[in-house]
C-alpha cells in the first residue's frame, strides 16, 4: 500500500494539532462561561472572545449554540472524569478517599457548569438526552472506583442502589448552600455527618 510523502505527513499535523487546540480552547471556554456568568448568559459571542477566537472562526467548529453545548457536555463528563480519578489514584483507593473525592468534586467549578447545564435540560430535550448519556459516564467512572474500594463487597445485592442514594446525598448536601444559603461552615458539618452514614451503607456486607 502507497503512503504519504513524510513532508505531507508533518504539514498536515500542525493544521490538526492547531485545529484540536481551538476545538478545546472553544469547549472549556464554554464551560468557564457557564461556571462564570450562567447558562442564559452564556452566548456563542462570549464563548468566541473568552477562547480568543472569532466569530467566523468559531461558525467553523460549531454551528449553533446548541451544538456548542452538546459538544461541552462530552467535555465536561471527560473533565470530571478525569477529575474524580485523579482525586482516587491510581491505586487502589478506600471507601473514605472515594466519598471524600465525591464530595470535592460537587464543590469544584466543574459541578457547577454541570448543575447550569442540568437545569436548563429541564425543558430542552436534545440537552437532557446528553446530560443523561454524561451522568452515565460519570456514574460508571464511580462506580468502578467503588469496586476497586471494596472488592466483593461491590458486588453485593443492593450496592448499585445504594451508590445511586450516596450520589444523590452528597449532590443534595452540595445544594444545601444553594438552596437555603447555608454557610460553609454549616455545610461540611452536614457533610461530615452524612459521610458517617454512607460510609455504614456502603461499607455494609448486609
């Protein structure tokens, strides 16, 4: 089989490499705006300028605002993923450092252009269908943290459900600021109390 001249080879990998760059220059500018200023305000033209990229340029990546965001939710699942797996090691980590990495994922920047994006998928179909296939993302990366934590236990009966309820209190527990303006302060001793109680579910072989 013909290959490329190597000379073709090494001028088009700038061009792709530079391409790739301003794709993801786009992408966590999207995701900046939306921790920074809200989903209402974050349009193409303030994602363009905090990327240092123009208009037209940015017309040639994504289309729409739409698929921008469609786009942002895949990059926001492989930053949180990422994010979560460096908090647990590559080690085999315990229950303990797999809740505590939970709970500062859910006070990262990050949670919150996930919680921007999530409320707007309320009422915009094509953005909950992305949200939905993220969250699955996510919660497999998790629950694979869990079973190198726990081994056998993992696998018992019940554990999925019971990981699913850890998730939701220590998302629950992160909205307490938002939802009553509790003080941070308040908020990790509500934490440190719901950390006692998971541990207990998840640690149990019941």
């Amino acid at each position: 089989m013909a290959t490329a001249p190597t000379g073709t080879r090494r001028r088009g990998t700038p061009q792709a490499e530079r391409r790739a760059q301003t794709r993801a220059a786009l992408l966590d500018a999207t995701i900046e705006s939306l921790v920074t200023h809200g989903y209402a305000r974050t349009t193409t033209g303030r994602i363009a300028e905090l990327a240092g990229v123009s208009r037209g340029a940015q017309l040639s990546y994504f289309a729409s605002r739409s698929e921008l965001l469609i786009a942002a939710v895949a990059h926001l699942s492989e930053k949180r993923i990422a994010e979560f797996t460096a908090r647990v090691g590559a080690r085999s980590p315990s229950l303990e450092e797999c809740l505590d990495a939970l709970w500062a994922g859910v006070q990262a920047p990050l949670f919150d252009a996930a919680l921007e994006l999530w409320v707007a998928a309320r009422t915009d179909p094509e953005l909950r269908t992305a949200m939905l296939r993220f969250e699955r993302e996510i919660g497999g990366a998790i629950f694979a943290a869990a079973e190198s934590a726990l081994g056998d236990a993992a696998r018992r009966p019940g554990f999925g459900e019971d990981l699913l309820h850890a998730l939701a209190v220590v998302r629950g527990v992160a909205l307490l600021q938002v939802t009553t303006g509790a003080s941070p302060r308040t908020i990790e001793r509500q934490w440190a109390h719901a950390r006692e109680q998971l541990l207990q579910l998840l640690g149990s072989t019941g």
